[in-house]
C-alpha cells in the first residue's frame, strides 16, 4: 500500500482545502511531520484513517466530531485520498455526518455521511467502471483490498508509541485485549463459548434427569405412603410392591363374600315390593271406579253442553261475516259524504253526477294539468336567468376594470428585464474569466514564494559547500590519522608480541623457548583499541562526508529548481505583477458575486411578467364570456316571458292554475272510488243475510241470539272433551287393572312387610361396596406403584450415561479454558495468542537488539500468573549487560521508547503476514523521539533507513528539533486562529 496525495477540507484544525503530496514528501523514502502542539499533525494520520475506513483510531473515534468549528456553513466537510494497493490505484473520497445550516429558514440540518470510491485506471475485474457510492460497498472492498481491519491497520501502519508502551506495562488482560484485536481470535473464544455452552446444556439435561428421578422415586414414596430410605432405594422398591400385591389378594377375597350376601338380600326385597305393587294397584283401580260413579250426571251435562256448542260452531262464522259486511257499509257512506264535500269546497257544482261522469270529467282535467307541467319548470328557471342576467353584467364591469389595472402594471416591467439580462450577462462573463484569473494568481504565489525561498537556498548551498568542504577535511585527517596509528602499531608489533612472551613458552615466530633479547615498546606505541577506535573515526567521519556532499548536491539541485520556475525574474517584479492581478481578481470577484441576485432578479422580473400576461388574458376572456351570456339570456328571457302569461290564465302564474286543477282531480277521483266502494259493500251484506238464515236452519237455532247463547270459545270446548275423553279412560283403565291375570285372589286389604327387607338389603349393599372401595383401591395403589417402578428403572439407566458424559465434559472444558487439570492456566485462545505474542517477540527483538547495540532482547513467558492468574501473555526484557531478565517496566523512559518501538515494528511486520495483507510500503511513527540522546537517536535513524530500503516510505510525526536537522523532506503544520495550513519545506 503506498499513498499518493491526501486533501482536507473543514476537516479537524483545517478550515480551508490543504493537499499533502505524500509522492514528493516522501521522494526520499522518509520525512518528518511537525508543528506546535495542538496544530494538527496527528489529524492528518486522522484523515488517512478516516478516508480508508470511515473511523479514527482511539478516544478521537468516540467523540465522532470531525467537522472544523472556524469552517464556512457552505464549505463540505471531507477527506480525499488517492493510493496505490495491490497494484491498483484508486481515489476514496469520504465526509464525515455533521450539521450544518438549513438552506433555507433558521437553524440547522443534519448533513449525511457519505464515501465514493473510483478507480484511477482500468478497474479490477467483477468491478464497476463507475466506481461504488455506497458506504458499506465501498468499507468491505478498502478492507479486502488492504486485507486488514481498522484496528489493524491503525496499529500496523499508524505506529502509536503511547499504546506500544501501555502495551509493554499492561497487565495480562489488557495485553490479550489488544493481541485479541489484531490477531482476530473470535473463532477460538467462539470454541471455548462452545464448550462452556455445551456443558451448560449437558449440566441442565443431566440436573433435569436428576430431578425427575428425584420425582419419580418421591410420588412413588407417596403413592405407598412411605418414606423415601437414605439407602438400598432399589431393594425398599421392591420390598413394598410385594407387600402391596399381598393386600390385594386378601381384598379381592373380602369383595367376593360381600358381593353374594349383597345378591341374596336383593332378591329378597325384589319379592316383598312385588308383592307391595299389586295390592297397591288393586287398591288404586276399586278407588278409581268409586269416583267415576258419584260423577255421572254431571258428565252428563257435560256432553250436552258440548253437542249444543258444536251445533253453534257452523253459524258464529257467518253471522260475524254478516256483522263486518255492515260495517264497511257505514264506513263508506260516511267517506262518500266526505268527499264530496271536499270537492264542493275546489268550487265544483255538480256533486251529485254519477262515477262515469266523474271519472271522465277528472281524465278531461288531469290532461289540461299535464300540459301545464313543462311551464311551470320554465317560470322556475325564468327567476334564475332574470336574475344571473344582473350577476352577468356586474361580472363583465369588473373583469373589464381588472384588465385596466393589468396593462398598466404591465408598462414598464420589460424594460427592467432588458436592463437586469443584460447586467447578468456581465457577472456571467466575469465569473467565466475569474476561474483562469485565480489560476495565474496561484501561479503567481507560489513564484513569490519561490523569490522569497531563493536567497535561502543560495545560502543552503553556500553552507553545504562549506560544510562538504568540512567534512572533506576532516574525513581526511581521521584517514590520515588512521594510518599513521595502523603505521605506529606495525612498527611496534615486534614489542607487541615481545610483551605476550613468558620465560620457558615457544616464541609464535620462531618457536624458541629462549628469549635473549625481546624487542622493547617505543613511546608511540600503539595498542589495538586505539587502531580500532581510530578506525571507526574515519568511518563515521566518511559517513558525515557522504552526507554533507549528499547534502551538497541537494541544495544545489533545489537551486537550480528554484532558478528555472522564476526565469529571470525578481521579488518585486512578481510583487507588483501580483498585485495587479489581485486588483483585477477584486473586480471580478465583486461582478461574479452579483451573478446569484441578479438571476434571481431577472427571474423574478420575466415571472411577472409572465404571471400578469396570464391573468390579463383571462381577465378578458371572462369579461367576453360575461358579456356574450348576458346578451343571450336578456333575449331567451323576453320570449320565455310572452308564453308564460298566456299559459297562467286567472291565476297569479302558471304554478298556481296547474296546483288548481291537480286539485280538482284528485277530489273528483276520490270521490269516485268511495261511491264505487259503498255500492259493493250493500251488496256484499245483501248476499251474507241470506247465508246467515240457511245456516240457522240448518244447525236447528230458531234465532241469531239462541245461537250465541249456545256457542262456546275454543278453550271451554276443548276442556268439555277433554273431562268426557279422561273419565272413559280411567274407567276402562281401573277395570283393565282388575281383570289382570297377576291380580288375581289380591284383595284391596292385604298387607306385606317391605320394610324389613329393605334394611337387610341396604346393610348389605354398604358392606358390598366398602369391600369393592377397599380392593379397587388396593389395586390401583399396586397399578401405579408398578408404573412407577418401571419408570424408576428407566430414569437411572438414563442417568447413568449422562453423568459419565457430563464428567468428561466438564474436564474438557476447565481444560479449553484455563481451569482444572490446565497446569498454565491458559484458555484456548490464551495460548493461540500467545503463540502469536512469541512470533511479535522475535521479530521486535530483531529490531531491539539493534537500536540498543546488542544490550536488549524481548522474552515470551507462557507460564502461569501470581495467585494463580491465567498466563501465556508474559513479556520481559533481557538484559545481555547483567545477564538477567528484567520486567518491562524498569526500562528508562529512552529504552522504553526503543522497546515500544521495536514492537510496534515486529508487530506490525507480522499482523501483516498473519493477515496475508498487502505490502506496506507507507508507515507512520507517532511521537517519542525527545526521550532519546544523540547516539541512540542515529541507531534508531539508521534502523528508519533500513525500513525505507526497498522502496518503503516512513513518515515521522514529532516536534524534536534535532529531527528538523537531520531529515531534509518536511511538512510543517502552522497553527492561527484562523485554522491550521500546511507548508512543505525542503532543506
């Protein structure tokens, strides 16, 4: 992954766009990133991070407030970021959720967050040309692409010093939360979550199967009304079934003796109250006969009575046809003279024609009314045209005023509009021009920029020319130096060896024993430290020779840079010409800035227009409309007029001749109708006279009034058969009784003893019943003791099983998550990241050893914690100097960063591999270069060097002054009150 260019926009302490061209900052493979405290160094590591996944690392991320407070209400707030992954190079483009000022109206909105991602060149295949809009989308491609998370990557490759020291002093558990995040264990916590999980569900089936057989062996305890024995469950189960089966048998026997003595005493009874019922019937029937012969003359009367009424019966019907027949009559009589007054009362003489007449002069009538009927609906709508005639004229007089008010607004609106366009038309071309205007402007700064930078790097080059020169000599020196101590020490190497010889060793030269006359040192002698410490001076000194020519030809390079964008010209040339071309970009400004209201204007103005155009044409129209009505109705309401006063005749109008005549005809139909009806009812009760005199003749009455004297209802005639038919049936059923074969030689005064019989049969009905009670329910105890039983033994073959199960179960997952038999006390996933925290060691070690010269090496401890505490996660130091491994906490605060920093380095080289993630050839290093002196910050550039070999790119993000001096590529961030800017500096 390499970065190219990021923008910022209203983003943290930046209130205008700043671009950082991380391809030019980081040609060098390394720079530093510096300012005041609180400027903004970190939010550009910020913005990368937000830009790739949306988030910030650490507490900044919570507070979720990216927006800068100093930005304009209508300046975005975003991130662009262009990189390189995988050999693809893409552009994110990302803005954060904020509020911002409704557009329209107080107060504000809320502005959505939003990231698009487009492809610079050809994009990968399955991809779309067009690149992704959704937020998700374009997340879940960035992190397959980078082949890491965001708390990976913010670890990786933004190297936070702070929480790699943290990491160093953190206790086991805070150590395994961070190893937890960038190793992605989840899928070894889900596996110990299953275990846990399962043994919770075995330990719950195997607590249910416990308590049932807890339940069975309880109810069965219930069941024989026993106590539950603290041993032997099995042989006290067994033990009571049989004494149980026992008292069943003796049950059964008692059930039996009772149930024959219950037999005997029944049959006994049954006789005796046979015997009972016959003399009782006898008694019932004589008792019976006895009545029915005191009660004969009076059902005499009875059918007497009964056989006058049913004579009666066939006349009452006619006779009461014949009473409503004269009733109708009447009633009619009286309607006739009702109606005929009524139609007197219409002012009709002849009352007294006959219904043919009536009916035909009613027909004569109705036909006359009819005719009237359209006349009076044209009376009616002659009322509304009369008076929409009046609403038409007051419409046409009012439309014509509007239409005058109308053309005299219109009169001077087009002239406006000319004038507004053609103030338009000059901002238009003024905004036009200003885009190329603010271009040269650009131009323009950046050449005063470069005048101002020119003596300064005329200066940097007249320094690293002395400074080359410098370093020459002294590199010559320390060379010279060298080889007049290697020239010194091969002088006195002959006294050198003569200094190692003892009386009676070999000589290594000549193998002698004898040493007459060893060599004796000269007063410049030369020891082997001192040749090697002279050795590494000229080395170091050669280095700084190197650098200060490298130096050299980097500021003679900028120069010529410098020299070649300014073409020839001056500070105070470029000065003025700027000035004149920001004269001319006010003006513009200040046109381009009228273009908005003046759109708004010319709008406004031809809308008007417009808008008045409209409403005067339909103010005319309707005015004609009214108009042309008004003229139509006058004439269709005059000749309306002429036929409606020949059609009212004496009448106040045509309404009220036509409710005249209506009149007349129904009076005369009524009347009609009752005459009609009064002559059919005289002949109706005619006709039923006559019926109601063959019908007394027939049922022998000589009169109407004899007749109804002899009549009875419904009801009275009913209960007349019903005592007749009940006194014939009881006779016949007394003597019935008597003449049965059974009730022969029984007399009404025999006597037989039941009761007796009685309680011998209820004695023995109740002992029969206890003895059945007693053995049903011996037998139902037995039924379910033995059910019980059965079901005991299967509950504990059930159980048997499940308990073994569950103990290996439960040993398994003490095992898996550092408990039990665990002597290390180290969970599953403990002893996968502790594998993972042994390969971060050596590769950090790598690094360490380095930067502190060989002294220091990391050691991974997998043993257990204090107190029993899980372990696996245990990370110390060893100090090669006294040979004993020391906790990390007694590192100086300069080791401690070293130590951080190492580990941040191993860490992320192996996540990296571990994710299978794509090279990273951008890192960033946060902070903690002021806690180093001067030799262990050149170890630890030297190590920075080596991380930008290959093609790698590391940007250092601190305020230490001595950093500004030794790294030339710089981007420096300047704070105001106005927001934070970016200057990149060039050494």
């Amino acid at each position: 992954m390499r970065l190219h260019r990021l923008e910022v926009a209203a983003f943290g302490p930046y209130r205008s766009r700043e671009v950082v061209d991380f391809d030019a900052l980081g040609a060098d493979g390394l720079f530093l990133l510096h300012g005041d405290t609180g400027a903004g160094k970190t939010t550009l590591l910020d913005a990368v991070a937000f830009a790739l996944f949306g988030t910030v690392p650490g507490a900044r991320g919570q507070v979720k407030r990216l927006r800068c407070d100093l930005a304009e209400p209508d300046e975005p707030t975003e991130v662009v970021l262009e990189l390189t992954v995988q050999g693809q190079r893409l552009r994110l483009q990302r803005s954060p959720e904020y509020q911002r000022p409704k557009r329209r109206g107080e107060g504000t909105t809320t502005q959505q967050a939003k990231a698009v991602l487009q492809w610079v060149g050809p994009p990968p295949a399955g991809q779309p040309a067009e690149g992704l809009t959704r937020i998700d989308e374009v997340g879940r491609t960035v992190q397959r692409l980078l082949g890491m998370s965001a708390e990976q990557f913010f670890q990786v490759v933004l190297l936070p010093q702070g929480e790699f020291a943290r990491f160093l002093r953190a206790d086991t558990d805070e150590r395994e939360k961070l190893l937890e995040r960038l190793f992605g264990t989840k899928r070894f916590a889900e596996v110990e979550g299953w275990f846990r999980e399962r043994r919770a569900d075995r330990r719950r089936e195997l607590d249910q199967q416990r308590q049932e057989l807890r339940e069975w062996t309880a109810r069965f305890a219930q069941v024989a009304g026993e106590d539950v024995p603290e041993e032997d469950v099995a042989g006290w189960v067994a033990r009571t079934g049989e004494r149980i089966r026992s008292s069943v048998e003796q049950a059964r026997d008692d059930e039996k003796r009772a149930r024959a003595a219950r037999e005997s005493a029944d049959e006994l009874l049954a006789e005796r109250l046979s015997a009972a019922e016959r003399v009782r019937r006898v008694r019932e029937a004589h008792r019976r006969l006895a009545a029915l012969a005191e009660q004969e003359e009076e059902r005499k009367r009875w059918a007497a009575e009964l056989e006058a009424a049913r004579r009666a019966a066939a006349v009452v019907g006619v006779a009461a046809q014949a009473d409503r027949c004269a009733a109708q009559l009447d009633e009619a009589r009286e309607a006739e003279d009702r109606k005929a007054a009524a139609l007197a009362a219409t002012g009709f003489a002849d009352v007294q024609a006959d219904t043919a007449d009536l009916r035909k002069l009613s027909g004569k009538l109705r036909e006359e009314a009819g005719a009237l009927a359209g006349l009076v609906a044209e009376a009616e709508q002659q009322v509304r045209d009369q008076r929409d005639i009046e609403r038409h004229a007051e419409a046409a007089s009012e439309a014509r005023a509007r239409v005058q008010v109308l053309g005299e607004k219109l009169a001077g609106i087009p002239e406006r509009a000319r004038d507004l366009r053609e103030r338009l038309d000059v901002a238009i071309d003024a905004e036009a021009k200003l885009g190329e205007v603010r271009k040269r402007e650009s131009e323009l700064v950046a050449a005063v920029r470069d005048a101002e930078r020119l003596p300064a790097a005329e200066r940097a080059v007249a320094d690293a020319g002395a400074a080359a020169r410098v370093a020459i000599d002294q590199h010559q020196e320390a060379r010279e130096r060298f080889l007049e101590l290697r020239r010194w020490r091969l002088d006195g190497m002959a006294a050198e060896l003569a200094s190692r010889l003892t009386s009676g060793s070999p000589c290594p030269v000549c193998g002698s024993s004898d040493h007459p006359a060893p060599a004796m040192a000269a007063p410049e002698a030369v020891s082997p430290e001192q040749e090697q410490a002279a050795e590494e001076a000229e080395s170091r000194a050669e280095r700084r020779r190197k650098a200060a020519e490298a130096a050299k030809h980097d500021a003679e390079t900028k120069l010529a840079a410098l020299r070649e964008r300014l073409r020839g010209r001056t500070g105070a040339q470029l000065t003025e010409e700027l000035s004149l071309l920001r004269r001319e970009i006010a003006g513009l400004d200040a046109l381009a800035q009228q273009r908005a209201p003046l759109a708004k204007q010319v709008q406004a103005a031809e809308t008007e227009q417009r808008e008045l155009e409209e409403k005067r044409a339909a103010e005319l129209q309707a005015a004609t409309a009214a108009e042309t009505q008004h003229r139509a109705l006058t004439e269709r309401v005059a000749e309306r007029a002429r036929r409606l006063e020949e059609a009212r005749g004496g009448h106040p109008d045509v309404a009220a001749r036509r409710a005249h005549l209506t009149g007349i005809v129904r009076a005369l139909d009524a009347l009609a109708e009752v005459r009609s009806a009064a002559a059919s009812a005289a002949e109706q009760l005619e006709r039923q006279r006559a019926e109601v005199r063959e019908a007394l003749w027939r049922a022998g009455f000589e009169t109407v009034d004899e007749m109804r004297a002899a009549a009875r209802d419904e009801a009275t005639v009913r209960d007349l058969e019903k005592r007749l038919a009940d006194a014939r049936a009881a006779e016949a059923a007394a003597r019935a009784t008597l003449n049965e074969p059974e009730l022969f030689g029984v007399g009404p005064d025999d006597e037989v003893d039941v009761e007796s019989a009685r309680a011998k049969a209820q004695a023995a009905r109740e002992r029969a019943e206890a003895a059945v009670a007693v053995l049903r329910s011996a037998t139902a105890q037995a039924d379910a003791l033995g059910t019980l039983a059965e079901r005991l033994a299967a509950a504990t073959e059930r159980l048997r099983p499940l308990e073994e199960e569950f103990a290996e179960l439960d040993a398994l997952t003490d095992v898996v998550n550092g408990r039990g038999q665990n002597a290390r006390k180290m969970s599953l996933r403990s002893y996968v990241l502790a594998a993972r925290l042994e390969e971060v060691a050596i590769a950090a070690t790598a690094r360490l050893q380095t930067m502190s010269q060989g002294r220091y090496s990391f050691v991974h401890s997998d043993a257990a914690g204090s107190h029993g505490t899980r372990g696996g996660l245990g990370l110390d130091v060893l100090d090669d100097f006294s040979g004993t491994v020391r906790p990390a906490k007694t590192l100086s605060g300069g080791e401690s960063f070293l130590a951080s920093l190492s580990l941040a380095l191993g860490l992320a080289d192996v996540v990296a591999a571990e994710t299978g993630g794509s090279l990273l050839d951008t890192l960033f290093v946060d902070e903690g270069f002021g806690t180093l002196d001067s030799e262990t910050l050149d170890v630890v550039m030297n190590i920075l060097d080596e991380l930008r070999a290959g093609g790698r790119v590391v940007g250092l993000v601190s305020h230490v002054e001595e950093l500004r001096q030794r790294i030339p590529t710089r981007l420096r961030v300047r704070k105001s009150r106005t927001g934070s800017s970016l200057e990149l500096q060039m050494a």
